[in-house]
C-alpha cells in the first residue's frame, strides 16, 4: 500500500538520478543510432526533410504547452523561433570568427553530416553550437516572460493579437538590425574584418543581425543528433509537464481559470510558465533551424506562426503525441502533394486490418474509406499537382475540424490512452 | 529634373502600398500638413475596416480574424471588375460613373461572401467556445487568401488599379515663399487631391448612414438587443439569425468599400496573400480595440488615431517601424485600460 500513503519516503540519490537521467539519456542515444545509422541510409532531400520534421515536433510540442494545457492562445510563436533563430546564429557566427578565425564548420561527429567531415567526437565547435542554441532559448524565454506578463490581464482573443503583435514587431526589429560583418577573401582585408569583429565584442555582436538580408554563413551545426536529441528532450520536458502536478493546474485554468483561481491555481505564475518554457523550447527550434537552413532571411512572419498553430490544432489541443503526428503529416504533405501518390493500396491494408480485427462491424468505416480513396484518385487523375492547394486545405480541414470535432484529432489524450485504459479495466476485472 | 531640389515636386500619389514618406527638406508646416491629410485618410480607411470587426465583435463576441480578408478582396474584385470590363488596360478611358460601378459591385460581392463566411462557417459554432471560433476565424482568413493567391483567381503578382477618378488637385494650401528665385510662381504647397477628399467624404458619410442604422432603425435596435443579450433577445422575437447575417453583410460591405478607395490612393495591389494585406488588417483591428471593441464612435476614433499615429511616427521617427508603432499602442491600450477608450468592461463570470 506504498503508494497510498500521504507522504512517500524521499527518494535515494542512486532513485533520483535514474528517474531524471535515464529517459534523456535513451533519447539522446536514440537520437545518435537516428544520426549515425538511418540517416546516411536516406537520400539527402528526405534527410533535409527529417531535419524539417524535427524543428516543427519541437515547436508544435512546445506551442501545445501553451495552447493546449494552458488554453492561453498564443499566436506569435515565429517571434520566439526568430529570437533563438538569430541569437544562436550570431553566438557560433561571430564566436567562430573569433575563436577560430574563420566561420568555417569545426564541429565533431555528432554535428557532422558526413563522417568524413569530421575532426573529433565532441570539439570545441559543437561547444559554441550547444551554447548557441542555450542562449537563443534563454533569450527566446526571456522575450516570453515579457509577453506572458500582459497575458494576466487579458482573455483568449485579446492575448491572441498581443502575441501577433509581439511577432511583428520583432520581425520588423529584426528588419532594422545592421549588416552582419562579413569576412571578406581578400587575406588582409579579413585579417582586419577579424580584428574588428573581436573589438566589437559580444553583446553589440548579435545585433549585426544582418537586416532585411538576412543573415548568412551560418555554420551547418544542426545534425539530426542535435534536432532529435532536443526533440527528445522536449517530448520528454512536455510529458513530464503534463503529468506534474504543475501540468494539472495548467490543463485545470485552460478549463475554467475562475474556477482554477477560485480552487488556489495562482493563475498568472503558471499562465507564465507556459509562456516563458514554450518561447524557450521555440528559441532552441529556431537555433537548430538557424544551423540547418544556413541562412536566415525573414521566414518568422505570422505565416510560420499560423503553420505551427494548425499543427497544433490538428493535433489536438493539449495531445503530445497528437501535435507530434500532426507536426510530421503537415511537414510531409506539401512533398506528397507535389506528386500525389495512389492512395487505395494503403486504403485497402487498411480495410482488411479492420474487418479481420473488428469483424463486421467495420463495414461503415471500410465505406467511408473507400470513398476517400476514390475521391482522391479522381482528384489525382483531374488535377494532378495538388501543392498549390495545400493550404486551402488546411483552412479547410482547420474548419471543417472545428465543426465537427473541436477538440481537435486526439483532443486532450495521447495515441494510446485508449490501450493503457484498457489494461486498467482488465486489471480491475482480475482483481474483482 | 536634375539641378533642381526635388524637395518641392511633391505629388503624394506613391506608387506601393505605405511607401516611406518622401524625405525632405520643405517646411515644417508643410511636412506637418502632408502627414496630418495622409494619416486622416489612411485612418478613415482604417476606421471603415475596423467598423465591421467591432459591429461584429458586438453581435458575437469574437475576433472575426476573415475581415481583413475581405478589405483584400474590396480591393481585389474591385480590380478585377475593371479588367472584365476593361477599364484597366493602360489606354482605357474609363467613363465617369466607373468609381461608382466598381464600388457598388465590390461591395455586393463582399457583402455576399461576408454572409456566406458567417452562413457556413460561424454559425454551426454558435454554441462552441470562444477558442474554437477564433480558430475557424484564422482558417477562413487562410482559405480567403489561399484561394485568391490561386493560378485561376487572382494569382500571385501584383495588380495595378487603372485610374477610374480624375486627377484633380481639389484646392492646395501655400506654405511660404518660393524657394528657387528662378521660378518665382513654385510655391512649397500641400495639395488636396479628389481622391483624398472623396475618401473622407465617403467614409463619414458612410458611417453616419451606419450611426442611423444602429440607432434609428428597428434593425438597429434588433442588432443592439442581440449585442446586450442574445438569448432574451431571441425571446423577446428579434430574428437573430437574420440579425446576425445582416451584421456581416454589413461589415463587409464597408470593408471592401475601404478596399476599394485603398486600391484607389495606392494603385499597386499587393498579391492577396502579401503580408501587406493581413497587416492592414490588423492595424484596422488595433483601431477597433484602442476605441474600445463593440463600440462604433469607438472604431471610429480608433481608425483615425491609428492612422495619424502610424503617419506622424513614420514622418518625423522612423519610417520602417511603422508597424511597431502600431502594435507597441494596441499592447499599451491593453495594459492600461484594456476596455479601450470608449469601451465598457464586462465582469467574466463562471
């Protein structure tokens, strides 16, 4: 009866480590076998697009902390990406220039695309990458404790265009930043340029953003070890999250914040919270964006907000596993639109699980199916390129969703809820 | 014109939508005119757009986020009336009443789609939560401008708004002597446009046709009862679907109505999806909140504050940070009176 009792023993020292430790640790390893054993097996567009897919998990997961437990809306979330975006690409610009005298790529293996370009495991490049990104999500956290603090006093749709508001003017900060001090070929003159650079110093470093241009050179740190490794660590910081005792107070203000504050839930700290982890996590994205795409011209308008909102949407409001998937669908699909593939063979696996599984009860599904795999293959025989219609349908599905179904696909649950109660159930079955 | 100071050649017609102001060097009084006759303009355009959020924000008690959508599309169609009825190629001369057309029609077409939006999307989510609908109201914005960015729509390139006024300099203010001895008859001016007239003409009058509506009419008092309380409203017999409908079609129709005139001061049309387009909406939605959402002398006021705001920061500030003028108000109204200016707050109860 341990685990009645009011009051549980604390824990050992040897208990603590392996609670905290052991799960980051399986990510990260999980994330190096993904770096250095499937990736080289993919072509290089589909490992950019895994890359892709990392970045969006991050910030779709991290969105859902705000959206989905808190129930605060937050659409602004390209503002925090860009903060962490040009922070981190100004510390391992710059500070290469200044360590190493050139902003060439010095990393080791872990950030190395090809193991051939590598130096060494862990160098003193993948050092200023990982203090890159920290402070980008530092200072992308720190941008969110400033939104977050208004959002005391506002409701739903008012916070809303505060945090479009927020993204637009640092987009157009951004825009007014000066030119990023480029190293120019000529030996003598980037002798100089080097020289100047390291009389700058850092701070006032950073705000040579590179303006409407953009800012370029960026060394190519992001492999997928880093992209998975903080995916890991972020599906994990959000699990954790919800479970917690802190997450039940979130998730009790997203569904009724009289109620929550009249029950103790100080309101504002965790509406904070949300805010100030969720622009974190999103600063990292965009640093590990920053590092992948190389150059950072202006990508962080209230599109890029809208693209993670829908995912997050789609997802289901406050579903990890939910925004997860959504994350990877609405970062394949555009690529699968380009040239829609049959759809009735998956259709028809598909149909036969069912009726093996469900038995005749799965006839309305097995219809229902059949029909989409026949109205796509009319759309894919009359229209052929779907791409340029990729976001109507979104708008579309975004609508239709919230009509039909609005808590979004998972709702509140994760994929396998429904497997876990079930185990419950037949526990308590046994046990009776 | 080379030699010659190019201070004094003035012609307030830019080419894109917002251009930085022409930097010069004329006389302060000069300067401070230009600003104030552009933010007054601007503004009441803004003031027009930011009418229907708050009409609609006072009926149903949300964002409606599709609006600045359909002020897009005031523009778009409007343009798009023109070339079918090719006023638009550049050696068109398009008849006197072609304003007139091309405002009436941009604005039956709006007012529909207004009432279709709301027919189709908003009112299944009558009952849902807030959040749900603001989430609707974003997918709609995408799919307006997903839409008309399409091949077969509107595309992707910019448009050009054929001249359909005359240019005519109304009347022009001198501001002091001639500043080239050579050419004694230049003075340093402000001119007055048609166009720049026509604009606030039209939007106070249309707003004063709205002011009549509300209050003087049995619609009016309809749209007031379903703002103060739907369900007794809908009890004590007001219609307020019908109610509701008209609302949007109304809103709607002033938007593309501001689109139109918008198209008419800045001929470049941007692509429907730009960033231009959603900005101006939501500086329209700002002038909603900084006169205090569902409140229409509000909106008012708000537009044109919003306007001048956004003129006079950019004249004598900074130019490129228009936008965040804009937005840095809207957070400050919130944080200090988030009610607005000639709004009322609402206790929110469990």
């Amino acid at each position: 009866m341990s685990d009645l009792t009011l009051h549980p023993a604390p824990l050992t020292l040897g208990e603590t480590l392996r609670r905290s430790l052991l799960a980051p640790l399986i990510g990260l390893a999980l994330a190096f076998v993904i770096h250095r054993f499937i990736v080289p097996l993919l072509n290089p567009l589909h490992a950019s697009l895994a890359l892709d897919i990392g970045v969006n998990i991050i910030l779709a997961v991290s969105l859902t902390i705000v959206n989905g437990f808190t129930g605060q809306f937050s659409i602004g979330h390209a503002g925090f990406m860009a903060i962490g975006a040009f922070t981190a690409a100004g510390v391992t610009y710059y500070g290469s220039v200044m360590l190493f005298g050139s902003e060439a790529f010095a990393g080791g293996i872990l950030s190395a695309a090809e193991a051939g370009d590598a130096t060494g495991f862990f160098t003193s490049g993948d050092l200023l990458f990982l203090a890159g990104c920290l402070l980008g999500g530092l200072i992308a956290g720190v941008a969110g404790f400033a939104v977050g603090l208004p959002s005391l006093r506002l409701r739903g749709d008012y916070l809303a265009i505060v945090t479009l508001g927020f993204g637009e003017i640092v987009r157009s900060l951004l825009e007014q930043s000066p030119d990023q001090l480029l190293l120019p070929s000529d030996p003598a003159a980037r002798a100089a340029q080097i020289e100047h650079i390291r009389d700058v110093g850092f701070p006032t470093l950073l705000i040579h953003s590179g303006g409407a241009i953009g800012f370029g050179r960026v060394p190519a740190y992001a492999s997928h070890f880093w992209v998975y490794g903080f995916v890991a660590l972020t599906i994990l910081v959000a699990f954790r999250l919800k479970a917690s005792s802190h997450g039940r107070a979130m998730l009790a203000i997203r569904e009724n914040e009289v109620a929550a504050a009249s029950m103790g839930v100080p309101i504002t700290r965790y509406k904070v919270t949300a805010f100030v982890i969720a622009a974190c996590l999103a600063g990292i994205a965009g640093a590990l964006y920053a590092h992948q795409v190389r150059l950072i011209p202006d990508q962080f308008g209230f599109q890029r907000s809208f693209d993670i909102l829908i995912m997050v949407v789609l997802g289901g409001l406050g579903s990890i596993s939910g925004s997860v998937i959504a994350a990877i669908i609405i970062t394949l699909l555009p690529e699968i639109l380009r040239s829609p593939p049959p759809l009735w063979p998956v259709m028809l696996v598909i149909i036969a699980v069912l009726f093996i599984v469900r038995g005749r009860r799965a006839i309305r599904a097995a219809i229902v199916l059949a029909a989409v795999a026949i109205v796509w293959e009319i759309v894919r025989w009359v229209v052929g390129d779907l791409s340029p219609y990729r976001m109507i349908l979104f708008a579309l599905a975004l609508i239709v969703m919230m009509i039909l179904r609005p808590q979004g696909l998972l709702g509140l649950r994760e994929v396998w809820d429904k497997w876990i109660d079930r185990r419950r159930a037949a526990k308590v079955e046994a046990a009776a | 014109m080379p030699g010659r100071p190019q201070a004094y050649a003035l012609r307030l017609r830019p080419s894109s939508p917002l251009p930085a102001p022409v930097s010069y060097t004329a006389r302060p009084v000069q300067k401070f005119l230009e600003t104030l006759l552009n933010g007054v303009s601007v503004g009441s355009l803004y003031a027009l757009v930011a009418l229907g959020y708050t009409m609609v924000y006072g009926v149903l008690r949300f964002i409606n986020f599709a609006h600045g959508d359909i002020f897009m599309l005031g523009a778009w169609v409007s343009l798009a009336v023109a070339r079918a009825l090719s006023w638009a190629a550049p050696d068109a001369n398009p008849p006197w009443y072609a304003a007139i057309v091309l405002l009436l029609t941009s604005m039956a077409i709006c007012a529909t789609l207004g009432f279709l939006v709301e027919r189709f999307a908003y009112r299944p989510l009558r009952k849902a939560p807030r959040l749900n609908v603001l989430i609707t109201a974003i997918g709609v914005s995408l799919f307006i401008q997903n839409f008309a960015q399409l091949e077969w729509v509107f595309g992707v390139n910019t448009g050009t708004m054929p001249r359909v006024l005359p240019d005519v300099e109304l009347f022009s203010i001198t501001c002091g002597p001639p500043p080239d001895p050579a050419e004694p008859e230049v003075y340093p001016k402000v001119s007055i446009y048609l166009i720049d007239t026509l604009i606030l003409v039209t939007s106070i009058s249309l707003m004063l046709a709205l002011q009549w509506l509300v209050y003087g009419t049995k619609l009016g008092l309809g749209m007031r009862a379903v703002s103060h309380d739907t369900t007794t409203a809908a009890l004590m017999g007001v219609p307020v679907d019908r109610v509701i409908s008209i609302t949007f079609i109304i809103g709607s129709a002033l938007a593309a109505a501001a689109g139109f005139f918008f198209a008419l001061k800045y001929p470049t049309i941007q692509q429907p999806a730009g960033a231009t387009w959603v900005l101006l909406g939501l500086k329209a939605f700002v002038a909603a909140v900084v006169g205090g959402i569902g409140n229409m002398r509000g909106a008012m006021v708000g537009g044109v504050i919003i306007g001048l705001l956004e003129w006079f920061g950019a004249a004598y500030f900074s130019p490129q940070l228009r936008d965040v003028y804009v937005f840095v108000l809207l957070i400050v109204v919130l944080l200090v009176k988030p009610s607005g200016l000639f709004g009322s707050t609402v206790p929110e109860k469990v």
